[in-house]
C-alpha cells in the first residue's frame, strides 16, 4: 500500500512539474523524491509522470489520481487535527447526567458554558435520579453528574455549584395563597403536605424533615413523591401544599402561587457536580475548567 509520503511527493512534483522545485519544496533531494515515486508506481501498477530530460509531463491516468491524491491527503490532515482536538479537549464528547429539577437550575447555565467555550465537543444528556446518576458514574456510562448532594464514593469528586432557597407551592384557592410577606414554618402545622419519597428523594426528604422537626413542626403527609413536577401537578390538583426549590417557579405551572418561606438558613438546597477522579476524558477536564 502506498505511504502519505509517496502521495505528499507525488502531488509536488504533479504540481510544479518539474523534480528539482519539488524536492525544493518538500526539503529534501532529488533522488529520493525520484524513488518515492517509482514506489507509488510499482505500488499502483501504473506510471503516473512522463519523464523526459526537458519535462515532465502527467500521463492520464496521474491526473486522474491526483485528484484522488490531494483528497486522501486532505483527509489525512483532517484526520490528524480532530485528533489534536480531542486530546486537548475540544472535540470529542460529554456524557452529562441531570436530575428533573436541575434542568430549571444549573443545566441550562453549564449547556451555555459548554457551547461557549467547547463549540466541537457534543454533549450527551441523560435525565436520573442522584442515586442512578452515582451508579452511572462509577460504571463509566457518564462523565458528569448534576445531583443533588449525597453520599458520594473515595473515587468522586463533588463540587457545589448552585445554592438557592425553597418556596412554599399552594394551590391558587388555599387560605394563604392571598397573604402577603413570607410563610413562617409555623403555617404548615396541621397542613395537608406533599412530601418527598424517603428513596428515591433521599435528599429532600430529609432536608424538609430536619427543617420540619428543628422547628416542632408537623404537617400531614398525604403523599410521598420523587419529582418536584409531580408535586406540582398534585398541587394545582389541591392534593395538599408543598415546599420546592426556588427554581421550580419556572416551570410555570397554572393555579398555583409561589411564596417565600422564613428559614434559619435562608438557601438550604444545594446541587452538585460531580464526576469520577479517574476519568480521562479530556472534553471533561476542559469543561471542568470554565464551569
């Protein structure tokens, strides 16, 4: 099979037509240059040049493989610079994991960081839940987690990239959905309240369980769920009322007002980045960089 460096010398002297100017050109002799092209052509089976001692001429069938040439060759550099690309991080690809309610938080932000500063590398998006996005991680299946903070393995790394406060959900008819000023802890007592699965919410459940009983507050739980924009929707539906990320008001659900809550830590809920120590992937260390 013929070599890059037989193409590289056959298009130069297709080119200038004559041998001393491409050897010129591609810094090297004339001998050489003489003999990969003999090469090419016991390799083809074919003589691509008529060679006089005044000139140089393409027979047929060299014009008709010098376009071929220069394609090969094109391909050949194209190749070489994704290749460059992908080891320093701007090409290539990001598998990113995402819960439901980050999708209304960080994951629009770190899309626009992506896109801004790695236009080549492609991202991947899975929505799970923490505790898949942590399996999924460890397995090498994605690169990057958004989860909400849990227990995480010696072999993650967590960084905390977006804090924000929690709003009490009311159905548009319920009492205090006409008050003004925010809620005190004190207004869910006795409250019919959609809470969140010890399971598959883990971390919300016990963040809303450890403000209820550092308050001496106890609601009633009708309802045990795992996404935000399933309480919503069994609060529009008067199901009972609930406490939600603050980013939750984006989603913009009908029949439903949104108030402020009096809390001892005024922004409780938290969400992570995460991925695993040993991944190699270099479109990862390059977002890890600007996010």
């Amino acid at each position: 099979m013929f070599t890059l460096t037989q193409l590289t010398s056959f298009v130069a002297v297709a080119e200038e037509l004559h041998f001393t100017r491409a050897a010129e050109r591609l810094n090297m002799t004339q001998p050489p240059l003489s003999r990969q092209i003999q090469l090419l052509e016991s390799e083809l089976g074919v003589q691509l040049l008529d060679r006089t001692n005044r000139s140089v001429r393409l027979t047929p069938a060299g014009r008709a493989f010098l376009v071929e040439a220069r394609r090969i060759l094109r391909q050949s550099e194209h190749a070489a610079l994704a290749v460059r690309r992908v080891s320093l991080g701007e090409a290539g690809a990001i598998a990113v994991g995402f819960t439901a309610a980050s999708a209304y938080s960080a994951l629009g932000g770190l899309l626009e960081t992506a896109r801004a500063a790695l236009p080549g590398v492609e991202i991947l998006l899975q929505e799970l839940v923490t505790r898949d996005q942590l399996k999924a991680l460890g397995e090498g299946s994605l690169d990057l987690g958004l989860v909400r903070p849990s227990a995480v393995g010696a072999d993650l790394t967590a960084r905390t990239v977006v804090r924000e406060g929690l709003l009490a959900a009311l159905p548009a008819q319920h009492p205090s959905a006409a008050e003004a000023g925010p809620m005190r802890m004190e207004d869910f007592a006795g409250e019919d309240f959609l809470m969140y699965s010890p399971i598959e919410a883990r971390y919300f459940h016990e963040l809303l369980a450890g403000i209820f009983r550092a308050a001496h507050v106890w609601p009633v739980f009708t309802q045990y769920l795992a996404q935000v924009h399933s309480i919503l929707a069994l609060v529009n539906g008067g199901w009972g009322i609930a406490l939600v990320p603050e980013s939750a008001a984006r989603m913009r659900f009908g029949g439903i007002v949104f108030r402020s809550v009096t809390l001892a830590d005024p922004k409780p809920v938290e969400l992570n980045i995460v991925w695993r120590k040993g991944n190699e992937n270099p479109a990862l260390k390059a977002l890890l960089r600007h996010v």
